[in-house]
C-alpha cells in the first residue's frame, strides 16, 4: 500500500539521518515517492536517473535498514517516473467473487505475524551516537502487525480502527546541481558581501509569505551570480525540499518560451505552466531577454504575477534594473526589494579565492570512488598538481584579471606548471606565472599610470587638474581628490609617499586618509562602488 511504502521510506531516512550517514543518500530516499510495500518488497520511485542510480549502488545499506525498521527482509525496488505501473482496474464483484477461490484456506493467514510480534525491540530505541539525530520509529510493533494484516487481507486480532492519518507535505523532486554552488564554498568580501548576505536572508526567508520577496543581484560577468542563485536553489532543494521552485537561465526561458508557444497553437494549453506553478522563480542572465519582444513581454507579466500573488523572485543581470527597460512598476519593486551589486573582485578576495581554491580543490584532489564515474577509465593516467606558495598565491592575485571562472582555471594551470618545473628539478617563478596569466587576462602586463588616473577622475567629476592636485578643499572637490588617490594607491605599483607627491607633493599620512574617506563610503553607500567600477573600467582601457 502507498501510504504503507511512504512511512517506511520515510522511517528509513530518519534512521540512516540518525546515524549520521551519507547526506546525499538521505535526500535522495526523502525526495523519492513511496509506491508499494508488500510482505518482502518496497517500491519507491526516484526522482531522476542520477538518483536510481545513487539509490541502487547504496541498495545494501538502505535494506539493512528497511530490515532493521520492519523486524523482516525487506528488498528496495527503485524505479523511474516512467516505469510506474499504471493501476489495475477494479474487475466487477460477481467476476471477483467467482474468481476466489474457497475462503477456508486462507484463515492460516495470520501466522506471519508471531515471528514479528516476538521479534527484538527496534533499533529506535537505542541511544543516538555522539552527534547524531534522536529518531522515533513511527511504526511500532502493534502498527506493524495491522499493516501486514491489512496487506494479507486479514486485520490482526483485537487491532483498533487506526485514525485517519494527516497526509504529509509534499516533496517536489529537485534537479540534482553541482553541491560545488553552495553558501559555504562562495567566497565573500567587501566587493559582494552585501548580495551574499541577502541571499542568505533570501533563503532563510523563502517559506515565510511577505518576508524577503524579491532579491536582484547584478555586475559584471563571473564575479559570482550565478554561484549565489544556485547556492539558493541548493540550499532549499536540501532544507526545503516542501517548496517548489524553478530555476533556468534567460536561454532556457527563451526556448521554453518558443517551444510552448507552438505547442499552445496544436494542444491549446496554458504555456509555461512549471514557471507559474512554483513557489519561487530564479531567472539568470536576463539581460539577454531584452531585445526579444514577445518573450520579455510574456516575462515581465510573470514577474508582475508573482509579485502580485506575493510569491517569490530572484533575478540576476549584468545592469541594475533601472537599466533594463522595464515596466517601472516592476522597476520601483525590485528597487523596494533586495538590490544587491557584486563588484569585481580587489586584490585581497582575488587571492583568498586563488588560495581556498588551491587548498580545497586543487590540494585535496577527486576521490573517483566518491562520484558516479567510471574509475577504470582514470586508471590511465595520474593528475599531479604542484605546489603553490603563498608569495606565488599572492603574485597571481596582482596579475590576474576579475573574472572569478577564470581564476579557478589560472590557478590549476599555474599548479600542473609547477608541477612539472619540480619534476626538472627547478621551481615555479613569476616569469612562468605571467606567461600563463597573459592567456587568460587582457590586463595581466598593463601598467597604468596616475595621469591616466587623473585624466578619467577629472572627466567623471567634472573638476579641473589643478582643483584635483591643489589646495581647495571644498565637498566635491576634495571628494574626487580622495577617491584619485584611492585609484592611484590600489591600481599603480607606487608606495603611499609616491602617490601623495604626484598630488601636489602631498605626505604618507594625507593618502591613508583619503584611503580611509573612500572606504567608509563604500560601506556607506553601494553607488559608491558602482562609480568606482566605471572609474576602474575607463582607466583600465585607457591603459
């Protein structure tokens, strides 16, 4: 019977939580659905093919506890969504009863249940393990018996009428993502903790209506979006399996889109039926939707109905949302909402990603055994990474680019280079590490001088270079010469004493201040980054 399969599936995961095994495995058993369980058999369907098959190379483990939970044998059957059996169809009573056979051989049919009235306490009851999680069997001996008695036909002897049972919330099947997009993995900094910690609020937040109802992050291409949308979608696939939600990027919208329209005009149904259906929407990248007039339409009519029905989105774009030719009611909203720029990435976060990523990833090496690949073709050949030392970390952290892709590639590059340096019996140097670095990025060599610097400031806040080096200390002028100085400190190689000269012979003690001024406003006021990437952006290709 399902509701029968659902308890001991259920039960089975709670147990395996319990004694702190493979948390995967877990969420595969609680996002199955419980189909059948007879006297040897429990048939649960699972939501995908990577899931059968996580499920079928774990199959011992889970029937041990099956075995422990049902005091009997009990094999794990998994199928697929499309192997599911369609139920047979009632035949007539008088066919049924002409059919049976004589009803006197089947009053043996209670014996089964002796053996599992005198079989040993359930392991439930035992105490958890040190960490572990406290579980009660929700099926005890005396409910046990009844529900063998209903699948053999005959209820056990003095058994009550069992009270309806609530049903239990729903679990929508995930698509299973890369556990690498994770809140624990992102790597944050002054430049995006503003959209990691709304994010995080955002995810905390999703099952409670009114809270936390729209989050827009946007910047420039791989600083990080993406990573933060599918860190929300893992994390609620995992803690909140209960709450339905849809992710895709714009190019996945687009085609959706275009595929349902044309199956609208042959099957006449309502399009996009999984977008309006979830109780959270995530679109990436739509800046790649404008321009498509029927889709953006369509688009900003579901973002208008989520809004409306108080449901939930997250967007990511390259441009604020005031940039994107919105609706300005949908505009003003996610200005009301959560607004979050993620900013290129500064010296300082560039080498914490390059050093977490060199010691967590590159360091600690794949174990094959641990993922769903075939071992035997990896027996060709031996992946060696070489050592990275921290002077080198930080010396790829000043050549690099922004892009944070690029940096993970830049940084095992520079390891199998070293690699094969200590294998000639030399050592990786800053040489070798330009090289490499100027495949990757355009601004690895470039060198920019405090004119250039000088030259974008002045344009952009309108003052002249003798009010930016002179001694006039009025709000704006004296605020473009703070943020000169900032510029100048952060993207030439100059000590603070060489920078205070070039603006009119001004000391050490001046420059920290100015780099004090600009920092403080950062933290104050995210437009302040947003001007500081256009000012980094327009010196940079002036360079």
């Amino acid at each position: 019977m399902e509701s029968e399969a659902k308890i001991l599936l259920a039960d089975a995961a709670a147990y395996l939580q319990r004694d702190g095994g493979d948390t995967r495995l877990v969420q595969m058993l609680l996002q199955s659905r419980g189909r059948e369980l007879t006297e040897d058999t429990l048939t649960i369907e699972a939501p995908s093919r990577f899931a059968i098959s996580y499920l079928e190379r774990n199959r011992p483990l889970v029937e041990e506890y099956l075995e422990q939970i049902a005091f009997a044998p009990i094999a794990l059957e998994v199928l697929s969504p499309t192997d599911v059996p369609v139920p047979e169809i009632p035949r007539p009573a008088a066919s049924v009863a002409a059919s049976q056979t004589p009803p006197a051989p089947a009053a043996p049919s209670p014996a089964p249940a002796a053996p599992i009235a005198a079989a040993p306490a359930p392991a439930a009851a035992a105490e958890p393990r040190e960490g572990g999680i406290r579980v009660k069997n929700t099926l005890s001996k005396q409910e046990l018996q009844e529900m063998m008695g209903r699948m053999s036909g005959t209820p056990a002897a003095g058994a009550p009428v069992p009270a309806e049972v609530e049903p239990e919330p729903e679990v929508f099947p995930q698509t299973p993502i890369s556990s690498k997009f994770t809140f624990a993995t992102f790597v944050f900094g002054d430049e995006n903790k503003h959209a990691y910690y709304s994010a995080q609020r955002f995810a905390a937040f999703a099952d409670e209506p009114g809270q936390s109802n729209s989050l827009f992050i946007y910047g420039g291409s791989g600083l990080g979006k993406t990573h933060l949308l599918l860190a929300i979608k893992n994390y609620l696939a995992e803690n909140k399996p209960h709450i339905r939600v849809k992710y895709a990027n714009s190019q996945a919208y687009i085609d959706d889109f275009i595929r349902e329209i044309a199956l609208q005009k042959t099957e006449n149904r309502t399009i996009l039926r999984e977008y309006h259906d979830a109780n959270i929407l995530i679109i990436d990248d739509i800046q790649n939707i404008i321009g498509k007039q029927a889709s953006i339409e369509y688009f900003f009519s579901l973002i208008d109905e989520f809004i409306r029905e108080n449901k939930k989105v997250v967007i990511a774009s390259d441009r604020a949302p005031k940039k994107l030719g919105m609706d300005e009611r949908l505009t003003s909203r996610f200005n009301a909402g959560m607004l979050c720029l993620v900013s290129e990435p500064g010296f300082e976060m560039k080498y914490t990603i390059l050093k977490r990523y060199y010691e967590t990833i590159i360091c600690a090496g794949d174990d094959a055994a641990e993922m769903n690949v075939d071992a035997t073709l990896l027996g060709a050949f031996q992946s060696h990474e070489g050592r990275l030392t921290d002077d080198q970390l930080r010396h790829m952290a000043e050549i690099s680019g922004n892009n944070i892709r690029e940096l993970e590639s830049f940084c095992e590059r520079c390891a199998s280079l070293s690699y094969e340096r200590e294998q000639a019996g030399g050592e990786l140097d800053a040489a070798d590490i330009e090289r490499v670095a100027d495949e990757y990025f355009d601004t690895a060599h470039k060198i920019i001088h405090i004119d250039t610097i000088q030259d974008v400031v002045e344009e952009f806040y309108h003052v002249s270079h003798e009010e930016l080096i002179g001694p006039k200390r009025s709000r704006d002028i004296a605020f473009a010469r703070h943020v000169a100085v900032y510029l100048a400190n952060s993207l030439c190689d100059l000590s603070a004493t060489a920078v205070g000269e070039q603006f009119g012979g001004r000391d050490h003690s001046t420059v920290i201040n100015s780099l004090k001024v600009v920092e403080k406003k950062i933290k104050e006021d995210r437009r302040i980054c947003e001007d500081l990437q256009q000012l980094k952006n327009k010196i940079t290709l002036r360079s």
